[in-house]
C-alpha cells in the first residue's frame, strides 16, 4: 500500500520532478514560492537563534507575524538539514510529495487497524475496523488522491497534510481507554492524552485550520453517534475516562502553544479574520456533481469553473461517485447490526452538516451567489470561524465518504460473485473519472546571480534592505525567493519592504494580503501588472525617496527576468519607471541597482 500511495504521489507531481529547482506549480507559484520561503526562514531561524513566527526581515520595517500565516515551523524545523542540503523548491517538492502519499497510507492504515472499543467497532475482539486490506486501500487511496486533495496539491503544503487528520482521530477515540485500565497504564487517558496533546500542538503549526475542522467533525461524529441508544451503556462507562484524557490533552496542549497561541490573537502585526469573502469562498451547490479539472473526466473535458480557483476544488466528486456513496450507506444500513448503525447515522449526519456549512453563508448556484441565507451565515463572523474559509469545509466531506466506500467493498467481498461484479462496475464508473492527472508545471525565472553568487554582499549590510522591484507580493514572489535561496546557502540575511503574507489593514480590521501599498510600490506593481509607464514627475520621485527612507533601504535591484505568478512582467517597463523615479542605475553582475545615497534618499 505504501508504495502505490508514494507512486500516485509522485505521479501527481512529476512535472516539478523534472526539475524541482527550475519549475513551479502553473496556478499557484505565488504560494509555492511562498512556502518554500517558510521552510528557508525556519531552518535559518533554528541556527541563528531566532524567533520563527516573528521576523522583521520581510515587510521592514514593521515585520511580520508569521503565526497568524501558515508558518509550518514543525515542517520546517525537522526539513531544516535537507532544505540546507538541496534547496528549499527541492525540500517543498519531497515534503508535498510526502504528504500526499502520507495521506492515503495513513487513512488506510486507520481503517485497517480501528478495533471495538473505538466508535464504530463490532465484531469479536481484534477484529479490524474492515477486514480486507483491499476495502482498507480503497478507502486510504481516496482520501490521498480525491479531488480536494490533488487541487491543494497546487502548492498546499498545510491542507495536502492530510496524514494528519486520522492521526487525530485514532488518539481521540483511544483516550476512551479501556474499562478498569489504571491512569498510566498502557492504552490509559493520561498517556494518551500527552500523546493527543502534542499532537495538536505539532497539527497547529503545520495545518491550524485543518485542526480546527477536524475538531468539529469529530464532535459531531461523536455526538451523533453517542446519543444513539444502543451506545448509552458503552458512553456512560467510557465517558469519564474521554473528559479526564481531553482535560490532559488541553493541558499539555495550551502549555506548548501558549506563546503562539499569544501571538496569534494578541501579538504585533495581527488581525481579527482575514479579507476573503466567505460568500465568494464558499462551495457552489453544483460542485458536489462536478468534475475536478486534474482528473481524466478533467483533461477529457468535463472539468468546470465552479472553483474560486483551481486550487479550492474541495468537493467535485461527480454525480456517479455521489449516486454510488448514497447507494453504499443504503447497502451498509440494511445489513448493519444497532451498533454498525449508529456510526452509519454518525457519518451521514457528520457528511450532510459539513455539506451544507461548506455552502456558506449564502447559497451560490452555477457561479452566481444568491440572496437565499444559509445556516453559514451567524458563523461567518465569529471567531476562528472569520478565519477560515467555507469551502474548505466540504473537504471533511472526503474522508467520510471514502470510508463509506471501504466499508461496503469490506462487505461486498463476502458476497456471491455476480453482485460483486455489479458493484465492482459501479465503482468503476464512479472513481476512474477522478483518477488524477500530473500537476500542471511552469518554468520560472531563475534567481539572479547577483543572488546566488552572493555578490548582494557587497551592497547590503547584513540585515539591511534590499528592494527588489517590482516589490513583493503574492503575485510577484520573487523578493521572497532571493531571500530563501540566501537563507539555504548560508550567505546572511537582507530584509525585504513589502512581502506575501497575510497582515492588518484589509477593511474593518480585518487581514489583507501584504503590506497596505505606499506610493511607490503601488506605481511600480500597476507597472509590472500592465507594462505601461504612467508620466512621472517630481512628486512621485519625492514619494519614493521618501518611501526608501521609510523601508530603510540600502539598494534597490531589478532583474533582467521578473516572475509573474498571474501575469507576465515586462522588466523593460520597470527599468523605464525605475529610472525616471531613482535617476541612472549601476549594472551588477546580472541586475540593475540603485545604491542609497550616502546621507540616505
């Protein structure tokens, strides 16, 4: 199983393997550009003795707080010697390609090895969740390869984290204990609720929403399926050992995040909910009946726009996968005894909650959101909940229906062959439309050996800012690349203005992407958007003096070859509107630099 899992993965993303330093992810190289960032500041972070998940060395010089961003410092930290070894764009590419397979593996390994005694269990003691390891495999290599998880592929290093999701839940049933077993014994909910403690606290670093999804879903599951009546003996008994285990879990859990925790909600550089409109992120009712672009009904062309881009296909199982899923759970329900149904009733009422809560706020229907409100709507703005998107909700979808399909190939397989033959061909029909394609690729500009020779030394203090024009963004990452290559090479360290990050300054109070523009680096993105140069005059050059001054910087550089991750960037157009602002520029090696004057801008 594993190897089929590390195969599908590598299979997913074999165009960045072609080349994993040269090429980027085509719909998403901001975000990839973006991790691979976090995973360079990290290991620089860890050897140099400084704070990863605060630094002042993008977005100077107010800085940025990176534990309101998707930080990944425990994937950063543990790939800090093979980021130093072959690069940061080489360390993204094994870690996403790890997770995907890790995904599938470790769903399937949850459904192979779940025993009674856990919700859901049946049967004599030691009989698996599902006893066919073909049943446990369907399910696992769903759940790693379905439609939500190949389009996070699309750079997602936190939500292709999938592994992490049955981990969690395997200790969350275990802190359930065993009847009579003593605190600390083997199996007891002390132990396990360390063990589920830290593992939150790891899960919180790498995927935060995907934590807090999966802590609503396993409450309803529970809930569900505890105030079913042929639990009520089984809940009563095992109920104080889950309240002491969970007690210990958030113990051990507060303990170890109580300073990102801080900084989180309280820290500098922070905001309450980001600026993406839950009613736009949020899932259309006809992506659950369509096809993921990825896929071969995709490149076959039946894929769809219903996204809000290509990498937020979060449902888009297909009508036949959905007819097949309802036909499963009517199979599994009839032949089920009161204890099988009570987790049936479990998963179908947990699938159709996170189904209509991934609608949002408002109902959106083949791309238009109409005014029909939905049970979204009072949630959008509480906390935690004004931080997340609902579309992504749909993805706790897929680990539900993909144990639905194990747990009816775990029944069919003890079936006359006739019916297997018919079930096998609607399994046919409804999953090999889905099976994925490779990721779509890019070649991206390299990075200036102005950079990778270290030539910048020679211009920039150590820690002093450099301006890359255009200045970074999610759409132009190059700044942010110049800086992980340094950090993995060892050659220092320059700060940076501006940055891809989430940060305040979005409308009331809410986040906003980057810093909110100055005058001069809003002219110089209008110029890489459109490649025009607006007439500038002495105000303007004021402006920008005035704005280096601000950032501090000590030079600024422009590239021959400037990455666009949304659209291309015409250099030429920048060294034009550069020049008229900053007077003459030096070449260096292989860029265009505007030294500081010595008394400053």
């Amino acid at each position: 199983m594993a190897t089929v899992a590390l195969a599908l993965a590598g299979w997913v993303t074999s165009g960045l393997w072609v080349g994993p330093n040269s090429r980027a992810i085509t719909v998403n190289s901001s975000d990839q550009a973006l991790f691979e960032w976090l995973l360079s500041y990290g290991a620089y972070a860890l050897t140099h003795g400084e704070n990863p998940l605060f630094t002042y060395l993008l977005n100077a010089p107010d800085g940025v707080n990176l534990a309101v961003n998707t930080s990944i410092t425990v994937y950063a930290v543990i790939f800090a010697p093979l980021t130093f070894l072959i690069g940061p764009p080489a360390t993204f590419l094994v870690i996403l390609t790890l997770n995907l397979a890790g995904t599938g593996f470790a769903w399937y390994w949850l459904l192979s090895r779940l025993r009674p005694g856990t919700p859901g269990g049946t049967g004599s003691v030691g009989e698996p969740f599902v006893s066919s390891r073909l049943a446990a495999a369907v399910g696992g290599l769903f759940c790693g390869f379905a439609p939500a998880m190949v389009s996070h592929a699309n750079a997602h290093l936190n939500w292709t984290a999938g592994w992490l999701v049955p981990v969690v839940v395997w200790w969350v049933l275990a802190l359930r204990g065993r009847p009579g077993a003593r605190p600390l014994a083997a199996g007891g909910w002390a132990r396990n609720g360390l063990i589920l403690g830290a593992l939150v606290a790891g899960s919180f670093s790498i995927a935060a929403e995907g934590l807090f999804f999966t802590a609503l879903a396993c409450g309803v599951f529970l809930g569900v399926w505890a105030a079913d009546r042929s639990r009520r003996a089984e809940v009563r008994d095992a109920l104080p050992r889950l309240l002491r285990g969970l007690a210990v879990t958030a113990a051990v859990a507060t303990t170890l995040l109580a300073y990102p925790l801080w900084l989180h909600f309280f820290g500098p550089q922070v905001f309450h909910g980001t600026g993406f409109d839950a009613r736009v992120h949020s899932e259309d009712l006809l992506a659950y009946g369509a096809f993921p672009q990825r896929s071969l009904a995709g490149v076959a062309g039946l894929g769809t726009g219903l996204a809000p881009n290509e990498t937020e296909e979060n449902s888009f199982f297909g009508v036949p996968l959905l007819v097949l899923t309802l036909a499963c759970l009517v199979l599994l329900w009839r032949a089920a005894s009161p204890g099988r149904r009570a987790t049936l009733r479990a998963l179908a009422v947990t699938g159709a909650v996170f189904t209509v809560l991934s609608w949002g706020p408002r109902l959106k229907f083949d791309g238009t959101i109409t005014d029909i409100g939905l049970p979204y709507a009072p949630l959008a703005g509480a906390p935690i909940f004004n931080a997340a998107l609902p579309a992504r909700l749909a993805m706790v979808v897929t680990p539900i229906i993909g144990i639905l399909l194990a747990l009816a190939v775990d029944h069919l397989l003890r079936s006359a062959a006739p019916r297997r033959m018919l079930w096998a061909g609607a399994f046919a029909v409804a999953l090999l439309p889905l099976i994925p394609v490779s990721l779509l690729t890019v070649e991206r500009e390299p990075i200036p050996t102005f950079i990778t020779s270290g030539a910048w030394r020679e211009h920039v203090s150590q820690g002093g800012v450099l301006a890359p024009v255009p200045f970074t963004l999610d759409v132009l990452p190059d700044g942010q690349r110049w800086q992980a290559h340094a950090f993995a090479h060892r050659q220092g360290e320059f700060a940076i203005p501006s940055g891809f990050f989430l940060g305040p300054g979005g409308p009331d109070g809410r986040g906003r992407i980057g810093p909110v523009p100055r005058a001069t680096d809003g002219l110089l993105h209008e110029v890489a958007r459109t490649g025009v140069v607006p007439p500038i005059d002495d105000t303007d050059r004021a402006a920008a003096r005035a704005d280096l001054n601000h950032w501090g910087a000590e030079a600024v550089v422009l590239a021959d070859q400037v990455h666009g991750a949304k659209f291309p960037v015409d250099a030429e157009a920048l060294l034009t509107a550069t020049t008229e602002l900053l007077g003459p520029p030096q070449r260096v090696v292989d860029v265009w630099l505007w030294p500081a004057p010595a008394g400053g801008w």
